[in-house]
C-alpha cells in the first residue's frame, strides 16, 4: 500500500469473516497515514480459493494475478437527512440466506463511511453492498471496554433500515468477528433496496456487550441512528 506522496505503509491481516462463496477481511495499516494524504492505493495479490474433496483442501488460484483499489481519503458527504420511519413494527428478520452473497448477484457497492460515538462506544458504518434480490450492510464497533466487544448475532442486537419511500427492510446477522476493543458485522438487508429510494435510515439499538458479568453484558450506548444517502441511476457514487 502506498499513498498518493509515495509513502509506503505496512498491511497486516487482521480478521476475516469466511462464507460459502466470499471472503471479508480487515486489515490493519501502519502507520496511520498523515492528514495531508489524499488517497491510497491497495494492491492485493496472492488470493486463493479452496475446494473441499474428499476431507481436504485443494487451493486453487483465483483469476487475476493482481487487483489495485484506489481509495479516496477525501469522499463525498455520504449522510442524509433521517427519513422518517414506518409507523408500523420493524419486520421480524429472518435467517440470512445461504450463501448471502452471490458474484451472479452483485450489482455495486455503496461506500457509507459514517460513524456515532456515545459513551466509550463508536458505531461505523462501512458500505452496502447491492444485490439483484437483497443487500449486505457492513458495520463495526470500536469499544472504549476492549472486552465488551461483540458481533451482532440472531436475537443480539436490533437494526433496523428503512428508505424514504416508506419501506421497512428484513435485517439479518450473516457472520462478525471480534478482537479486543473492536468488532464487525455483516448484515443481510432483504429484499433489495428500492431503486427508487434516494435516503436509507440506518438505526442499531441494544448492541450486545460481552464480559463474564450482567454488568459486561448489558447493552452498548444508543440507539445509533444514520442516514445515508443513495445515489440514483448513473449518478457518482461517494468514496472510492
């Protein structure tokens, strides 16, 4: 990884989220880049996938020898006014599909970029991503308490989106991860998002805390509320 003054930073794995047919990772960066960097180009290579015959794993290449991200560290303002919720009780999510992402289904990826902060706790939004039947959300938590963080999981934790039409969306836990201080999420959001809609309204109540006490595990700060702006047919999409 490199910047656009040509410093080089260091790029370690840090977790990964691992389902039938995709591979989310997060990796940690240093140093921090300085205030005057304006983008950051990634290059990843080496990546495999693994077919399973006959109990063991047979690693095969992924096509491509390399791919480079450009990653702009100034996007544009990817928040909107709230709109107004349904009137009428959130949808009960379901089970997450399996697999919850498919490459047939991929259409794009809205980079969202948005955070929170409320007592030791800071809740981020990272990006949607947009398929032809549902949508992923991922979100991060950053806790003050390095042991109370927890990924959101069926019955831990209730999210809640909706759009500006007045539709109200099915949230569901795919997978997370958790490291000391820290903790992310993938979310599938069905059906698929209105193309119609302009604004989602994001909101994340009674987070779960993690600890060996009642006190460790109540919930987090909140409610956390966004929104986010949707771009429509053919307009720039914000961030990289």
């Amino acid at each position: 990884m490199h910047d656009d003054a040509g410093r080089s930073y260091e790029v370690r794995n840090l977790a990964q989220q691992a389902g039938l047919g995709a591979l989310q990772t997060a990796v940690w960066i240093a140093p921090a880049p300085p205030p005057d960097a304006r983008r950051l180009t990634l290059e990843v290579t080496g990546l495999v996938r693994t077919a399973v015959a006959r109990g063991t794993g047979v690693e095969r290449p992924l096509s491509g020898a390399s791919w480079s991200f450009e990653i702009d560290l100034v996007p544009q303002r990817t928040s909107a006014a709230v709109p107004d919720a349904p009137t009428t009780p959130p949808p009960t999510g379901r089970p997450a599909r399996v697999p919850a992402r498919t490459f047939a289904a991929f259409r794009d990826l809205l980079p969202i970029g948005q955070a929170r902060v409320s007592d030791g706790v800071a809740i981020c939004l990272w990006g949607l991503e947009r398929y032809a039947d549902r949508a992923v959300l991922s979100v991060g938590a950053l806790v003050e308490d390095p042991l109370r963080a927890a990924p959101l999981t069926p019955g831990a934790g209730l999210v809640e989106v909706w759009d500006d039409l007045g539709r109200a969306y099915e949230v569901s836990p795919i997978h997370g991860a958790a490291r000391p201080g820290w903790s992310e999420t993938s979310l599938e959001v069905s059906p698929a998002i209105d193309p119609a809609a302009r604004a989602l309204g994001v909101r994340l109540s009674d987070l779960p805390g993690h600890g060996p006490t009642p006190a460790d595990r109540r919930p987090l700060a909140g409610p956390f509320t966004f929104g986010v702006v949707v771009p429509g047919p053919g307009a720039e999409k914000p961030g990289p």
